[in-house]
C-alpha cells in the first residue's frame, strides 16, 4: 500500500550544520492497517510525514501509494490521496469559517472548484450524519464559526474533513497533544471509530505509548531516522515497550 | 450644502470601486499591495488612450479594468514566481506603472473635457450607483462560490488550500487580478468625472482605500450581517463625505494627504482602543456590574 525505499534527507546539505535525518530509510505499510510511529523529539517522526505528504521533497528515494509513485508529485497532488490531522487545531482548517463552509470545502476536496454556489442544501444532511456521529453537538453549530469552537471541537472537525473524501492513507500528527486527557481519549475514540468505519489506512504519530498500543497494528520505534523497533502491538505490553523506549533514549542522551 | 453632499456622494462611490479593490488583497488575501498608487492612474492612462484613439468611453472604461488586471498579474507574478516580498513586488510594479503611464500618452495631464464619458448616458450620480452595485453584486455571488470560498481561505490558511488539493498560487494571482483590475476602472472612472488624467493622482490613493475599509469596518463592528463590500462602499462615501466637511471649513486642498492619514488613525485606534473605553460600563464583570449584582 505504501512503500518508501531507499528515502535519503538531510538539512542544511554542504554546510557545517548538515543534519542527516533519513540515509536509505525503508518502510512498508500494508492496507487497512493503523501503524503508530513513537520516538523522541528530533528523531524524525514529523519529516517523514512531510516526505510523505510533499510538504518537502526528499533528496532521494521513492514513495510509492498504491503502486503509483508519488515521490515527485507536489503537495496539493498528494492530497488527493492522503488526508492529513495536525497537532496545531488551526492547519488544514479555515477558522474565520462556519463548519458549514468548511465541510462544504472538505467535500470538493481533489475535485474542480467551478463558479457555482458552494453551500448545497442537498449536502447539510450528509453533515449533519458525521457531525452526529461525534456526539459533540457540532451538528447544532454548523453556523458557528470555527474559530469559536474548542481544541477538541476543532480536532474532531478537522478529522472529518481530512477522512470524508476517504483518503488512501490518513496521517495523523500527535493530532491529541494538544488537547487535555479527557478530550484526547474521546477524540481517539472518535479517530478508531472513522478509521473502522471507511477502512482507511492509518499512520500515526504519538508521544503517547499507551494510546500507541491501543490504537494501532503495528508499533514502530524511530530513533535518529532509523527504525530501531517493528513489531505488531499484540506481541507487546505497555511496560516492555516503555522500557525500550527508556533504554533508547537514554543512549541517545548519553 | 446640497452641492457637497452630491459631490461626496459621487466621489464616495468612485472610491468605493477602489475600496472594493483594495479589500480582496488586504482584507482577503492579507497583502499590503501597494502597487495600487500605480494601477489607479494606469487605469486612468489606459481609458485616455483609448479615448484618444477614437473608442467610445465604455469599452475604454472595460480596457482600463483588463490592462488593471495585468498590473494586478505582474505583481502576483513577482512574488508568486520570483518570490520577492509581496510590499516590495507592489512598490516594483507601482515604479514600473509610474513610467508606463507617463510612456501611454507621452504626457503627464492629458485633459479629457472635450471627449465623451460614460456619465453622458445618464447623471453622474446614477450612472455610479450602476456601476457600484454591479461590481457589488458580482464580487458578493463570486465570493459566494466554490472557487470564491478559495481565495476566501487562500487568505486565511495556505495549508488548508493545499490540503484541498489546490495551488494556492493561482488563487493569489486571481485576487490580485481582480484588485488591480477594479481598482484601474476607479481610477478610469476618477479621470471622467475629473475631466482630465494625471500623473499624481495615484500618489497615497492606498491611504484612501485603508481609510474607507477601516471607517467601514467600525459600521455595527461586531455584526455579520452586514457584507464586506457594502462595508467598503459606505466606508468610502463617510470618507468622502469627512473629506468635503474638512474642506467646507475651509482648509487647503494640499492639505488633504495629512487629513487622510489623520483619518486612518483615528479610526484604528477607535477599534483597537476606545470602543473598549467607551464601552466599559456596558461590560459585564466591571465594577459596575459586580456591585449592581
């Protein structure tokens, strides 16, 4: 489903500050599957997203997205494949916006944007399903304005936009660090439930090892652009997983 | 007094085009284009030369708004392709229109007294009113539709245009077509009603359209319901209206760059200040209000 070979990438190349992330970086995803990547701040969790998702451009290698090679397609191209939920609540949405208005956007989304009214009264019922299906009462605010609603409210929204257009791959960038225990179980609840639901395939970023096992297939462990630990979240408890990750960045610290 | 109010009211509507303009690139697209102070006069050149070369006054009026656009497509060009800072693209392409419009005509003030205008089909103040609400009413259906809600977010959050699978270029360029393009046939329409083009009646015309976005900003602050063009409009007509009564009391015409100015800051710091100090004993949670509860 996703392939990435041999992906090189380094900052500030030919100066005194290189930074080496990825030197022949190799990852397979299979479909319908939810992999969570962990690893310590710098390790290159959040690049590889944005190789992935074209916000930078590798310096070498190849993505390949259902067969197709992507790795030299720009970032709006790719967003007709790959959905994508950030940490920040306010990227990939448009707050001075109604949810309304935004969901009416998500929904043309890959498609051609002509000079015909956007808002559809025959759209507002298919909203009003997924806006019920957070049970967040979003489905009563629909002309509220985004930039009104809370970090969660916002996250939720922001998953629904990213996942109604069903996406090959959906990427999901620590999408809870922001939010308080509470509110990140229930927006995690709500993300396994919409995965399940439209089958899609799943990569997320997490700083949370208990919500990393719960949630996914497969734990990945990256450390220093190198995949340091592969393994199915079954054959793994909490306690092992957080020992590893402690005697693995403890060698990086020293 | 009457001739004060009519002639406002005129001006405010000539202006408000060039509010309307002005709005989509600082209010949509958040760019401080300056390149307007060259497109304004340009549109002026542009309809003069087609005057002079016998074509009747609408089409003229429509080749300033075209020829607009495409100052609007050099300075979107600028910092799109070549990636120049957007105030500095708008002041290259407001240097590159100040020798464009001289090289037009080969003349700095060419008058325009013995030529037809588009207000020979009706009054001035109807022909305006026209023209007004047709730019209105098409910017508000456009901002209305799919693509329109584009460059609306286009402002608003880059990464959500990308994410919608869409170049955000090309809907930067779009707005600044349609700016330039509307701000040129204010500044075609200026020159008619004016009776002749000049070179300098450009010069600070940025300061003009902030103020009336501004003045129309403070009409109900906090209220939805009231459209961002109409804002503009009724923003420009007050400024003008301001402008005259200044002038009625008896202060020099050269005097009106400083009063413009005047006039911006006095409203920013309306809406960032003292709506809050006027307001304070209506504010729930103020002395007032926890010893009366």
């Amino acid at each position: 489903m996703l392939k990435i070979t041999n992906l090189c990438k380094s900052f500030n190349s030919n100066t005194d500050n290189q930074i080496n992330i990825f030197n022949n970086f190799n990852l397979e995803v299979e479909t319908n599957t939810s992999t969570a990547i962990i690893g310590p701040n710098g390790c290159g969790k959040t690049t590889l997203f944005n190789i992935i998702g074209g916000n930078i451009l590798a310096d070498q290698g190849n993505i390949f997205l259902k067969e197709k090679n992507i790795s030299k397609l720009k970032e709006e191209e790719r967003a007709k494949y790959i959905g994508r939920v950030y940490q920040n609540p306010s990227m990939g949405i448009s707050s001075s916006l109604t949810i309304l208005e935004n969901l009416s956007l998500a929904n043309k989304k890959g498609e051609k944007f002509t000079l015909k009214k956007l808002l559809k009264k025959e759209n507002i019922d298919k909203y009003i399903e997924l806006l019920k299906d957070l049970s967040l009462g979003l489905e009563k605010k629909l002309d509220t304005k985004v930039k009104f609603l809370s970090g969660g409210q916002r996250q939720a929204l922001s998953l629904i936009m990213a996942t109604m257009k069903y996406p090959d791959l959906l990427l999901l960038d620590e999408h809870t660090a922001a939010l308080d225990p509470k509110t990140s179980n229930l927006i995690m609840e709500k993300t396994k439930k919409l995965i399940e639901k439209y089958s899609i395939t799943t990569i997320m970023i997490s700083h949370n090892i208990k919500d990393a096992l719960k949630y996914s297939d497969r734990i990945i462990m990256l450390n220093g652009g190198q995949i340091v630990l592969d393994k199915p979240s079954a054959d793994i408890d909490e306690k092992e997983l957080i020992q590893i990750y402690i005697r693995k960045f403890e060698q990086i610290v020293a | 007094m009457n001739s004060l109010i009519i002639t406002s009211l005129e001006q405010g509507l000539i202006f408000s085009i060039l509010a309307m303009g002005v709005f989509i690139t600082y209010k949509i697209l958040d760019i401080a284009d300056l390149s307007v102070e060259g497109t304004f006069p340009f549109g002026a050149f542009i309809f003069a030369k087609f005057m002079y070369m016998g074509v009747n006054p609408i089409i003229s009026t429509l080749m300033a708004f075209i020829f607009g656009s495409l100052a609007g497509l050099l300075t979107s060009i600028l910092f799109t392709k070549l990636k120049i800072k957007p105030l500095l693209s708008g002041i290259l392409t407001m240097t590159i229109l100040y020798s464009i419009n001289l090289r037009t005509n080969g003349k700095a003030n060419i008058p325009l007294f013995s030529y037809d205008s588009i207000f020979d089909f009706n009054s001035t103040l109807v022909v305006l009113i026209i023209i007004v609400l047709f730019v209105k009413i098409i910017l508000d259906q456009f901002l209305k539709t799919e693509t329109g809600y584009l460059l609306i977010v286009t402002g608003d959050n880059e990464s959500f245009i990308k994410a919608l699978g869409k170049n955000i270029n090309m809907y930067k360029t779009m707005g600044m077509m349609i700016a330039n393009g509307l701000v040129a046939l204010s500044g075609a329409l200026a020159s008619q009603f004016q009776g002749f083009v000049d070179i300098t009646m450009g010069s600070s015309i940025i300061v003009v359209a902030l103020a009336s976005i501004i003045i129309g900003d403070t009409i109900n602050k906090d209220s939805n319901k009231i459209k961002n063009t109409t804002r503009a409009i009724l923003g420009a007509i007050i400024y003008k209206f301001i402008e005259g009564i200044v002038l009625d009391l008896g202060l020099e015409p050269t005097d009106f760059k400083a009063i413009s100015a005047i006039i911006v800051i006095i409203f920013i710091s309306y809406n960032n200040f003292l709506v809050d100090i006027l307001s304070f004993n209506r504010r729930k949670g103020g002395v007032n209000y926890v010893k009366n509860n």
